[in-house]
C-alpha cells in the first residue's frame, strides 16, 4: 500500500494516560528527557538541546489559506483553479436528536464522564476565517454540561454561555497553546453564577473570573484552566471545566476543517486507492516501561456511497490514529491522538468565480448530529513553557459521540 501524504518526518509518541514513567531519552537528541513532575499531572519532557522553532511548531494547528493545503504536497491553488471562500459561518449541532459528546477521563483510579449537548435554542455556532486560523464564537451560544460524578453534592449539571464574542485565532508560528485573545462567557447552574472575561495584554493574558458579582481575580491561562479537579472552590472549578470543553470542540472545529483539506488535497489518490497511510513523527522514548511506539501514523479511508468512483457529496471517511503525534509541522489535531473518526455524508458547494471553481459550503451532516462519529477517540493536550514540553495527565480525554458541522459562506456584514 503506497504511503500517502507523507511530509517531513519529526516526533511522535503516545504515552497515555500519565503511568508511572521513569527518566528517558530521546534517539534523535540525547540531551531531552521525560520524566514525570513529582507531586503533579504533568510529564515532562524538556531539551537542553534546544533548537529555534521547535516548539513554536509543536502546539499548532494551523489552517493553510485560501486552499485550506498543508505540508509539502500542496495543490498549486492557481494552477488548479481552485479555492475557497475568505470567511465562512459554522453550526455546529450535538445532543439535539441524537446522544451526546461524552468526555471521558480516569481520575484518581475511577472513570468519570463529561455529557456535552447542544443547547435547544443556542446551537454552537460562528465565523471562520482559513486564511488566518481565525474562529470568533457568537455571543449567546450554549452548551449544557453534566459531569455527575465530579462535585459530590454540588450540582453536577450546568450551562455555558457565551457573554460576548470570543475569538480564538490560530496563526503561524504558534508559539505556544492558543488562548482566546477577547471575549466572556458565563457559568449558572440554578445556583451560582460565575463570569469569565478573558485578558489579552502584554503581560496579562489570562482569565478575569467573578462568581456571584463579586470581585475579580485574574488567573494566567495555565493555571485557569488548571483549576479544574484542584481549585477547592466548586464554582471556579466548573468555569474551569466548561472552558476546556470548549477549547476541545473549537479544535474539532480546526480538525474537520482540516480533514476536507486534507480530502480535496488528495482526492485523486482516495478514489484511486481508497485509503492514504499517513506518518506520524517520530519520537522515541527509551528505557521506559510497557510498550510505546517509535512512530505512530494515521489512516484516511475513502467511502464511496454512489459508486461513482469520485470524492462528492455523500461520501464517507474515516480516520483511524495510532499514537499519532505531529510536532515538528503543521498538525492535523493539536496534542496527542488515538482511536478513530468517521465523517459521513459529505456537504460540498462550489461556485464558478472569474474562471475559478470557489468552495462555498462544506462539512458533514446527516441530519442527526452524527455527521462526525468519535470512537474511543484519545486526545492529551501538550503544554508548553518555551524550555519543555509537558503531557497533563488530567488533559487526557477519550471522545465518544458526534455533531453535524456545517461551514458555509459568510456574508459580506459579518465582521
């Protein structure tokens, strides 16, 4: 089977969910080394061996422009005739008519579980911009979060909403986790209500959090999104939760995006073969227990449900990740990814512009909130203060569930 897609390869290694893991090293730079923080969720892997942009490319996800392609197999968009919209609007809808987005996590030995549904009359929604990796949330849209299990007797159901817009904007190079750079949402759960206005200054990126009306305290946004399953206060601990539930569906948002770039950019090869075999980097981790693989990949598979032997509308794919981690170019999903993905029902619209074929829609619906399918479907989140990286074992989710998304031309108001 031809190995598809291939780009420069660098690191890649699944270590899961924070086991013990003693010192080790890395093949391709003797100076790094893994070792798990005492007394903290976070492995660490640092380098003394520190080179120019390694990190700033780890974190990313970045959304090529204009053709949406990425790594060193990308269509020339002029020769090609082809390209997209500049500014798209996305809905995205779960927990509607169909079962709900469940986080999972183990925390302290026992399996625990997030249910994400969409709200009744707020749906997810926004614009997003490919050129620049920009997505601003709408002001007013709502989740409805219930970890049962997480707060003994404190409600475990609450909602979030947003406040006003909130942008989240994933340029190139990404220096480091992207935090929303404006923007507020809300908290209440019938009894509290907490506020959260993010701060993007020099010096002061960060969250400004007031439960209740009272006064604010800024938290760096590290330690916010930290505070959830430490903060002994319940209150800041589910503003806490929420923004990482939201953080978590802004990057599905990226990765489906990414996925019908990464489909249009290979279609040829999915008709022809029906699946790309795609490398991950290689990161090698020695003299540490159990088994953790050099390199990881992932695997596009091609569904064709008319037969036609072409990509189109109503077609399927899938994606099946093994311990698939990219940092060393731009990402298909920021972190660490294992399990698998199924899109169904291809949403495609395209427009003849000036002699040039222009995307006007696109995504995945079925209808029922099942358009994109998780299945076990592991993310770690990766931090990153500049001199190490660092795997919170309390950022590892498994995703189980879907949405529908659709992404379709903005008009020209839409700021």
């Amino acid at each position: 089977m031809p190995e598809g897609g291939n780009v420069t390869p660098g690191p890649c290694v699944f270590p899961g969910a924070g086991g013990p893991l003693s010192a080790m090293r890395s093949r391709s730079d003797p100076m790094a080394a893994a070792f798990l923080e005492p007394g903290t969720s976070l492995l660490i892997i640092s380098s003394m061996k520190r080179r120019p942009g390694k990190t700033a490319i780890l974190l990313g996800i970045v959304l090529c422009a204009a053709a949406w392609s990425c790594g060193e197999e990308h269509r020339d968009e002029e020769a090609s005739g082809e390209g997209s919209a500049d500014l798209f609007r996305f809905s995205l809808e779960t927990g509607r008519e169909a079962p709900p987005i469940i986080f999972s996590q183990v925390i302290d030995g026992r399996k625990v579980f997030i249910e994400v549904r969409g709200d009744d009359i707020n749906r997810f929604t926004g614009t997003f911009e490919p050129g620049s990796g920009r997505i601003v949330l709408d002001e007013g849209i709502a989740l409805n979060i219930t970890a049962a299990d997480f707060w003994g007797d404190a409600p475990g159901a609450f909602t979030f909403r947003a406040r006003d817009r909130i942008e989240i904007a994933r340029g190139f190079p990404a220096i480091r986790n992207v935090f929303p750079t404006f923007g507020a949402f809300i908290v209440v759960d019938g009894v509290d209500t907490v506020t959260a206005i993010f701060v993007d200054s020099p010096g002061e990126r960060g969250v400004d959090l007031r439960v209740n009306g009272s006064q604010s305290t800024f938290f760096r946004e590290a330690a916010f999104a930290g505070l959830f399953g430490v903060d002994e206060d319940v209150r800041r601990q589910k503003a806490s939760l929420a923004f990482i539930i939201m953080d978590l569906l802004v990057e599905q948002i990226f990765f489906t995006a990414q996925t019908v770039a990464t489909i249009r950019e290979h279609e040829q090869t999915l008709a022809d073969e029906g699946v790309m075999v795609f490398s991950c980097d290689d990161f090698s981790l020695l003299n540490g227990p159990g088994q953790i693989p050099a390199q990881g990949s992932r695997t596009l598979t091609f569904f064709d449900a008319d037969g036609d032997a072409e990509v189109g509308s109503g077609d399927g794919f899938r994606w099946d990740f093994v311990s698939c981690w990219e940092g060393e170019r731009i990402s298909l999903v920021e972190g660490m990814a294992d399990g698998r993905v199924d899109f169904a029902d291809l949403v495609e619209s395209v427009e003849r512009r000036n002699g040039r074929d222009v995307t006007t829609r696109f995504g995945f619906s079925r209808g029922n909130g099942t358009g994109v399918q998780y299945t076990d479907f592991v993310h770690t989140q990766v931090l990153d203060d500049n001199e190490a990286f660092a795997l919170d074992v309390r950022r590892v989710f498994t995703i189980n569930g879907g949405f529908d998304l659709v992404f379709s031309e903005a008009g020209p108001d839409e700021p």
